[in-house]
C-alpha cells in the first residue's frame, strides 16, 4: 500500500487539530490536541453518552493539560512539527491499515492507535475513563463512521502541505467512486455458478419442502441438517438450478441465491468492528435486491463470529433482525454435531429456521444417483464404467468405509477409479473401461481392508485355506477346521453384516498353538495381525486405555488403544491373548463388539469391526481337562471338563455371542514329533545363510524329543530345549571352532548330552 486513502471527517478533524495548535502557540502538534478537537465532533459525543461516559470531564482534562504545555514566546511565529508520538500513531494506523488489506483511514483507526501509545497523557486519560469499555467504544465509533461505498467522495491530494497536516502523504477520501456494490465481493452467486456442478437427482421430497419454507410468510428460512457427504450443497444448487429454468413457484421466480462465507467474512477484519461494519453491509446491499435468497454452508460459525467476550454481540445476533424481518431469506445448513454442540445453544436463532433433515440416501437411491451422475465422469475421465462397477462402489464403500457417508463417498470411488485409468490406460482400448475388479482395488487401497471381489484365485485361496493352516499347526485338525469355516462362511455371505466376520475362544493348555494359529490365520489370508496382552488390563482403571480415558482424565487426549487400532487396521486378525486375565468390565466392552461389530471411544468416534476376525485365548479350564479320566470308571472327556470351566469362568451373555469356542488338544508325542521336525527345519534354514549344514542322528532326535516332550507345557518346552541343549554347542563351534567357515555339523548323543561329531 504506496498511499493511504483518508476520509473526508479525518481529513477535516486534522485541519482543526493544526488551527487548535497553532491557537494555543503550541511547537509540536501531540495526540491530545487531536483527542480535544475530536470531542467537539457530535458523533464522538453521542458515543461516550450512549456508554454513559461524561465527556466534559474529559474534554475539561486535557484542557488543564494542554494549558501545561509550554508556549511559543509571543511575538514569534510558531514553526508547527508533529511531535514523536502523533507520528508514531500514525504510522501504527497506517501499518494496520496494510496489514488489514483497509483502503480508507478514518477516525475509528486513529482512536485504535491512540490506545495503544505508551507514556502518552491522552492514552492514559481515554483508559481512565473507558476502562474496560474500549472495544465496545471502537466498535460503536465505526458505527457511527460507516458509510456506503457509492456515497462516499474522494478527493485525491498530495501537495507537501497537505501531507503534513495528515501526518504522512497521501489521498483524501471525498470523490465518487461509483462503486455500489462492494457486497458482492464478498458472496457468491450460485445461480451464476451451475457450469461444473453435478446435477440433484432425486431428494424431490426435500426440495419441495425447502421450497415450501421459502414461500411462507414469516420464519421463511430453511436449515438443513444431515450428515457430511449426503448432498446438502448439492440440494441449494439443484433449486438455483430449478430457478433459473424457470421451475418453481411465482414467489421464488428470478430470486438470487448468494453464497456466504463466514471465513471470508473475517478474513482481514482487524479492528473491533470491522466484522460487523462489514457484514451490516452485505445484509443491506442484499436487502436492496428485489428477490435475494443468502445460502450460508456451515452456519454454525456463525455463533460466536465476531465476539470479543462473553454477552457480547456475535453475527448470529446481528442477523437476527434481519431474519425476523422476512425482506431476507436464508438457507443454511450443517451437521448433526455442530448443530448440537453450537447452533442449538441460541434459542432465538433456532426458531427462526425451519429444521429440514437430509437423511442418508439408501444403496438403491445412490445407484440411481451415480447411474445418472456416471455420464459426466465418463466424459472427463474418457473412460467407460459398466453397470457392476457402480453397484459394487456403492455397496462397497457402504460396507467399508463407515467414516463418511452415501452418495459422497461412492462418488469419490468412481471418481479416483477414473483417474487411475486415465492414468494407466489399458493397451490396445480405444475407451478404457471400468469393471468391478478395478473400483475393488481401489476400495482396497483407500480402506486398507480386503475387498477383492470373490473371483476364481480368491476362491482358490480359501479353499486350501485349512491345508495351509495344517502344515504350520500340529495336532489340532478341528480346531483348524472350525476356524476356516467361520472364515469361509463369511466371506460367502452366510453371516451377519452387522458382526465381525468371527468371534472365537480357543481354549486349551499353554503351548499347543492358540496364538500360532491366529499368527497362521493372519498371514495365510493376508491380512494385519493385532494383539493385545489382556494381563495389562487387569486393574479397573486399565480398561479406558481401550476405548479412551473420559474427559478431564489424563490421556483423555490419546485416545483408545483398541479403537485407533481398528480404525487404522480395519481389516485385521484381532488377538485378545489370555483374556481370563483382564478385568471383568472388559467383557461388557466385548459383548458390543460381537454384537454390533461397532465400538465408540472416549471422543464419539466409531470403530469397525465387520472385517475383523476376533480371535480370544484362554486357559480356562486347561489343569482339569487332565482330571477328567481320572478315577474308576470315570466317562468325562478332556473337551467337556474344560468347557465346563468355560462356562464358570465367562458370563452366558458373553458365551453366547461367539461364534465357536474352540477346544485345542493335550500335546501328544506324535504332535511332539512334528512340532520338533518343524523347529529343526527352522534352525536349519538359519545356519543355511553361514553354509553350515546340520544332520541330526537318530539318537540325537530322540533325546531333544523325550526331554521336549511334556504336556503341561507344550510346545514351548520344546523350543526350551533346543535353545538350552543344542544352541549352545552350535554357538561354540561357529563362534570359534570348526564352523567359522561353514561345513557340516553332525549332532549325537554322547555321555547323555549332545555333542558335535
């Protein structure tokens, strides 16, 4: 900003400050000599009384002041200087003025820079007297200084004289500009802005009622409220669309519907006032049309825009007349949550607006839409989108992605599927087409979760899904088996869509594959592992670091462990290992999720489980499987004593959600046999990357089974054992014997204890 633009009243009050300086025999023109002269001013008056405030007094101070300050020697002609201060004021207001992007000085601004002065008489007598009334004053002053751009004049001026009466050079507001319509800089004119816009497909109902609304006489002011992505915006511009083609009632015929901002609004806004001086005029520029409609999206923010404290005056107050009045009608819209928690808090406004929910389209309704919707994009992306393509980005992301909502979040799958055709076209196509596959990849992408379609390799997959499992797990076929199933099952459609996809409980003793198997599980079908170690949630006060501790408790801020790692995993394994061990009101957590495959942390956010396999562990009744055949005669098998115990230990309710509980096996010797062949074949692979070959002799297999070999610990005896009996001996002839450069170790048994040969 090379000038500053000065107003008419300033530029006069600034001729007076020099005449009242020279009167006085004053050297330097000084900051109260400009206050003295602006309370002569009959709008600065009407303001101080309308705050109750006695100017007089004021006015009678700085005279007893300026009597203090010392005279020029009559008889000599007073060479007038400004003084440091009235400079320093003025370069703040014009350094305000630049920063707040303002073409116009006016008194309002030189008041905000006379407060802010340090050690200056007229500051400390304004905050003597104003004392906490400051902002309510400035803001009243600008009031008071508003004018309508059209009926302002400007005179440009630039002369050295004048420049220094102003303090520093520049222009004079005073001329006609002929510029009427500033509003309108800061609105939109929907009715102008349909080229790119996606046409409304049906929400008839809707459209007919917010017409309805418009039409009344009083308290003519749609609100729609609905949930992020369901087509609220899209529903204005679908009835400016109506408007300009002419399909609507006389009343609403060649109406104007003006798009406002609330952040425009305050974009610049400096000083207190600027807010309300700027939205007063817009309101009435848009009064002055003959058929105006103002469309504010988000219009929540309009309560508390522009306050400064608590009662004090917001824009969602200042609107208030102008809505009672009927002259405007306004649309707005919002959210189910910033209608709650803000708009729903002013009463007054409220009943101003009548409510128009916009409900979530169906699956139908938003094939329907995308169907008639797909012939833009096809255009834009030159692509081709067959028929299931869009009926699967529908039920796709209806099923997947559970943060957003129809018909936005369909939409957006189509759209990104476009793009990515576009750019990586299919070779020998004339028109790329879009199929099923192509919208369930990127589903895939977007989600993190797999939903691939059930095509002939994904068929192929589970159906060797348990003679994957089995080759990594022994002994435990039907515990296998019931696993798959519930996995095939639901990837066939058989199951509940409101469940996880499974929620097991596998019980049986420590070490015979409980966690191995879900480990197994998560990796044959691709998909993430979580795990969680239920004895860290013994204690009460553990179980909010699940879902998140409440509000005004530490770690409120963190979250849920559990929710934020299924909103991050959706598609995932989830592995509650020893969940006897958590605290009881972890099971009132759980009955939730088996139920509705939903869970809703500390903040109202939702997690999903439909795409979790919920995988629970237990050794619940594990020690009395082994006295099951104990005594004459006794005909109780090992699954129906640990079963009972499974029902002692959990509550029915929670019983009763699962989907199986799962019996795992005793460890046996042929199951021990396998489980060490494994582990040897693991350690061979290791010693492969040293090229060092291991061969186990007979005897040397048979003595690491028979000492691995237990049933109450299982498979991790086992694993004891080789890291305790045939490591070691490993260990030392790589580190420093004959194996430093690789070679064959043959391992016996020699003095009951293995040896290398």
């Amino acid at each position: 900003m090379e000038e500053t633009a000065y107003s008419f009243e300033l530029f006069e009050l600034l001729n007076s400050v020099k005449s009242f300086a020279v009167k006085l025999r004053h050297e330097y023109i000084m900051p109260e000599h400009l206050l003295r002269e602006a309370l002569n001013l009959g709008d600065i008056q009407e303001v101080f009384e309308d705050l109750n405030i006695n100017w007089k007094e004021l006015a009678d101070e700085l005279d007893y002041f300026l009597e203090t300050v010392e005279k020029v020697p009559k008889g000599l002609v007073p060479h007038l200087r400004i003084s440091s201060q009235f400079q320093e004021m003025m370069q703040v207001t014009i350094s305000n003025l630049v920063a707040s992007e303002c073409v116009e000085m006016n008194i309002p601004h030189i008041f905000a820079s006379m407060f802010s002065l340090t050690d200056s008489t007229a500051a400390w007598l304004i905050d003597k007297y104003l004392e906490d009334l400051k902002g309510e004053f400035l803001s009243r002053l600008i009031m008071a200084y508003s004018h309508e751009e059209d009926e302002t004049d400007l005179y440009e001026y630039g002369d050295s004289d004048r420049e220094e009466e102003a303090g520093k050079g520049g222009r004079i507001v005073g001329e006609k500009t002929g510029a009427g319509e500033k509003w309108k800089d800061f609105v939109v004119c929907l009715n102008d802005n349909l080229e790119n816009r996606n046409p409304l497909i049906g929400r008839e109902k809707e459209l007919d009622r917010t017409i309805q609304v418009l039409c009344r006489k009083e308290k003519n002011n749609p609100l729609h409220i609905g949930e992020p992505g369901v087509g609220k915006t899209a529903l204005v511009y679908g009835l400016a669309r109506l408007i300009n083609e002419g399909m609507v009632p006389e009343r609403l015929k060649d109406a104007k519907i003006y798009g406002l901002e609330v952040g425009s609004l305050l974009a610049g806004t400096q000083f207190r006032g600027d807010f309300e001086k700027r939205l007063k005029m817009i309101m009435d520029g848009v009064t002055k049309e003959p058929n105006a409609i103002i469309y504010i999206d988000e219009i929540h923010t309009l309560v508390g825009a522009g306050a400064t404290g608590e009662g004090s005056m917001d824009a969602s107050n200042m609107m208030k007349p102008y809505l009672e009045s009927g002259k405007i009608r306004f649309i707005g819209s919002t959210t189910y949550d910033e209608y709650k928690r803000h708009f729903a808090k002013s009463k007054g406004l409220v009943r101003r607006f009548s409510r128009i929910d916009i409900e979530e389209p169906t699956a139908e309704e938003t094939i329907n839409i995308l169907n008639q919707l797909k012939g833009n994009y096809e255009e834009f992306h030159d692509v081709k989108y067959q028929q299931e393509a869009i009926e699967y980005a529908v039920s796709g992301s209806a099923r997947h992605i559970t943060d957003r909502f129809l018909p936005d979040k369909a939409i957006d799958l189509i759209d990104e599927a476009g793009a990515f055709r576009q750019t990586h076209p299919l070779e020998g196509e004339e028109r790329n087409v879009i199929d099923k596959g192509l919208i369930a990849e990127i589903l895939s992408k977007v989600c993190k979760v797999d939903a691939v379609s059930m095509n002939k390799d994904s068929i192929t997959m589970l159906d060797t899904l348990q003679e994957r499992i089995s080759a990594r797990i022994y002994g435990q076929d039907e515990a296998i088996r019931i696993v798959t199933e519930a996995v095939q099952m639901s990837k066939a459609g058989l199951t509940d869509d409101n469940k996880p996809l499974a929620s097991l409980l596998f019980v049986g003793p420590t070490g015979v594959g409980k966690t191995e198997l879900a480990k197994a599980l998560a990796e044959e079908l691709g998909i993430g592992l979580v795990r969680f170690d239920m004895s860290e949630y013994a204690e009460k006060h553990t179980v909010a670091k699940l879902i998140g501790s409440p509000a005004g408790y530490v770690g409120y801020e963190d979250g849920g462990l559990l929710t934020d790692a299924i909103r991050k995993t959706p598609d995932c394994v989830l592995l509650l290992d020893e969940i006897e061990k958590a605290h009881p009101d972890i099971f009132n957590i759980l009955l939730q999720v088996m139920d509705y495959a939903s869970l809703t942390d500390n903040r109202g956010n939702r997690a999903d489980f439909r795409n979790v396999v919920l995988i629970m562990t237990s050794n619940a009744g594990a020690r009395y499987a082994r006295q099951a055949n104990v005594g004459f005669a006794s005909n109780v098998s090992a699954g129906s004593a640990m079963m009972k115990q499974v029902k002692k230990t959990f509550q029915p309710e929670f019983i009763n959600r699962l989907s199986a509980t799962v019996i795992f096996n005793d460890m046996d010797r042929k199951m021990a046999s396998l489980i060490l062949d494994r582990k040897l074949r693991l350690l061979e692979d290791k010693l492969k990357v040293r090229n060092i070959t291991l061969r186990l002799g007979e005897d040397a297999r048979d003595y690491l089974l028979s000492e691995g070999f237990s049933r109450e610990y299982g498979a991790r005896e086992m694993e004891r054992v080789i890291s305790s009996r045939l490591k070691p001996i490993l260990m030392r002839e790589i580190l420093f014997g004959s194996l430093k450069d690789g070679g064959e170790a043959e391992v016996i048994v020699s003095d009951n204890s293995l040896v290398i040969k």
